[in-house]
C-alpha cells in the first residue's frame, strides 16, 4: 500500500516500483495484471496506491505500508485526516501478517506531526524502529554540491530541511488551539442579520477547478465597536461555476444589506465585473493575507472576537503556519498542500473599518424581494 498527501503524488513512487518490478530483473516474472493505480502480482500481492484516509485504508491485509512525504500530511487533529490517524488505522491491517513492515520516506518538516514524534522517540535508539537520517548528498551522490550550495544561498532554512534533512526552526503555528476553541460560540453556526447593524463582508474568489470560494460577513459590537462578531461563513468546494457562485453570493450579500465586499487581486478585473453585474461593488484588499492575519491575531487572543462552530474553520486558523524569511519578516499561510480559504475570509472580515448602510427594520422584512424591488 502507497499513501501520500494526494494519489497524484503517490503516483510518483508507484512509477518506482513498476520500473523494479517490469525491469530487467527476476521479479518481472511475478507481473501479472496492470491498472493506473495498481499492479497484481501472481503470487497473490498487490502493488497499489490509496488515499489518506483513515475511514479508505481499512479492510485490507497489509504486507508493506509505504507513507511517502509524511512530513507534509495534515497534523492537526481536527483535520480530515491526520496524518496519526491515518497510521492508527492502518496499523490493524498489518496486525495478521507476521513481520509486517510500515516504511516512511520523506524530507522533514515543521517540529510537529507524526514524524517529528517518531524522530524524537526513536533517533539514536537502537532498541526501538529504525531512524535513518541523511542529506541529500549522501543519499543521491548525483546531486552536484554547487546546487545544494546555490539554495542553501537562496533560503538556507528551507534547503536545510530539503538537503541537509533538518526539522525546520523557522515555522511554528500561528495561534493555538486553545485560544481558537475559546472564541467559538457552541451551537451558533450563523446569525441573520440584524435591524441597526453595519455588516462587513470579504471574499476569496476562485476559478473553480482547484480552491474553494469563500465569503465571510461580519459586524462590531460593544461601546467602542471593538468586539467583532462573525455572523456567516460560506464556502463552495470545486468544482463549480465561478458566475453561478457569484450570482449566489451577491444575494447573501443583499440579505445583510452589504453593497460593497473587498477581496484581494485573483483574477485582475473578472471578480469586479462580476459582482458589479450583480449590484455589489468589489474592493480590492490594501494588504496581502500575511498582513491580515497579523492584524487579526490581537483579536483573537485578546477574546474580542466570536467565531462561529464550524469545524473546517477552526482546523484552518490552528492549521495556519508562521514563517520567518531570511531578512526577518514573517510571513503567515497555511502548509503545503493545506487550505486557508475560510480563515482567509474571515481574517479579511474582522480588519476592514466600519462602512455601509445600517440595516433597518423595514429592510429586514423584505429581505427577500427580488433586488428590482428593492428602494434602498
């Protein structure tokens, strides 16, 4: 069995082993029948790729388990699928098979997951599963030294983790769990919208085949409106039709009253005009996501925001990772192969000052007539 972050990547190693299996070796006798995921050998095993997934690897007899870039799975618990979790369930696959074996090749990562922990157990401990640590050079004599030394130059912590096989010190998490799970009101999962409220929104567009589109709408309460509450998180998973989550968009965003959403630069001019096409104005962001969530981080730790209960947005705000670049600015974004969409959104919401149209009572009554009706 091949597990990797995503079968496009597992694929990488399947290749691997179909060069060893139908090379010129004694093992291509064993080939039997061939798929794009899988190769069955006529001595009964099966060579295949899967998913990670703890609820995709259950119900098989497992011989071998190959995690490719372990490192790079998700770590946190409340993700789909944790990189512990995906171990844990196939751990009784092997359970059958004596002196079944669970390998793990990848290059290191952050200090945290399933393979920092099995490093600080097992590194130098003759009695426990075997750690072989190497870099690059050592490993792929090929690799020339003026390369390695050309990206040690570029960015000497990351090509210290990709080859010099070090945990990487620069990259930590961004806020702690902790204090997300603090904000979140248990049960509230949206709000409607309010008689006297000024609302704001933000939106991450997307074109549809690969990240989610996202909107966040939100408000400032409290006797200097320094309390922000988010009221409604929307997410669209791919695929979809950009215009037709627009269009839907654009109809949430008439309910609370909010004529204006700000966003940040994807697509040039197609996010305007399709919004405009709909009666809202889009603005583009002043700051880059690195700077909104700088700024969203007071909130969150000083208690002075309320976040809704929804799952993928917790694991996306505890998911985010703060790095340190060579000159010492931080950067802030989620890990590779994560998505920050929702945070994204709703980091953008809770920064943008007070502007719009306070919502009346009469307005909240016809909330759902068609916008050509409306007279405000």
């Amino acid at each position: 069995m091949i597990i990797a972050s995503d079968r496009r990547q597992a694929r990488t190693i399947f290749r691997y082993c179909r060069a060893l299996l139908t090379g010129p070796s004694t093992l291509r006798r064993l080939v039997g029948r061939e798929s794009a995921d899988g190769i069955e050998l006529t001595n009964g095993v099966v060579v295949e790729i899967h998913t990670a997934s703890y609820s995709a690897v259950r119900g098989y007899t497992v011989v071998a388990l190959l995690l490719d870039e372990l490192a790079f799975f998700p770590t946190d618990s409340e993700a789909a699928d944790p990189d512990e979790e995906v171990i844990n369930a196939a751990r009784p696959a092997m359970a059958t098979i004596p002196n079944a074996m669970m390998l793990v090749a990848s290059s290191p990562y952050a200090r945290r997951g399933a393979l920092w922990n099995a490093y600080r157990r097992y590194w130098g401990d003759d009695s426990g599963p075997l750690v072989w640590r190497a870099a690059t050079k050592l490993m792929n004599p090929t690799v020339s030294q003026e390369f390695i030394d050309e990206q040690y130059e570029r960015d000497p912590q990351s090509a210290a983790a990709e080859y010099g096989a070090e945990f990487r010190t620069d990259i930590e998490a961004f806020v702690a769990r902790e204090v997300v799970e603090a904000l979140v009101v248990p049960g509230r999962h949206e709000l409607p919208p309010l008689a006297g409220t000024i609302y704001n929104a933000f939106v991450d567009p997307s074109g549809g085949s690969a990240d989610s589109m996202t909107l966040a709408i939100g408000h400032f309460e409290g006797a200097g409106h320094d309390h922000c509450v988010l009221d409604l998180v929307r997410e669209v998973r791919p695929p979809f039709s950009p215009e037709s989550v627009v269009s839907e968009f654009a109809r949430t965003l008439r309910d609370y009253h909010v004529f204006t959403v700000t966003g940040d630069r994807y697509g040039g001019e197609w996010p305007a005009e399709r919004f405009r096409e709909h009666g809202i104005r889009y603005a583009v962001a002043e700051k880059p996501k690195s700077d909104l969530y700088r700024e969203f981080l007071p909130l969150l730790n000083s208690n002075r925001i309320g976040l809704l209960d929804h799952p993928r947005l917790i694991a996306q705000l505890c998911g985010l990772e703060r790095r340190t670049a060579r000159g010492g600015r931080d950067s802030i974004d989620h890990p590779p192969g994560g998505h920050d969409d929702i945070a994204n959104v709703v980091a953008g919401m809770a920064r943008r000052p007070l502007s719009g149209v306070i919502v009346t009572a009469e307005m909240v009554m016809s909330a759902s007539m068609p916008v050509h009706r409306r007279r405000w």
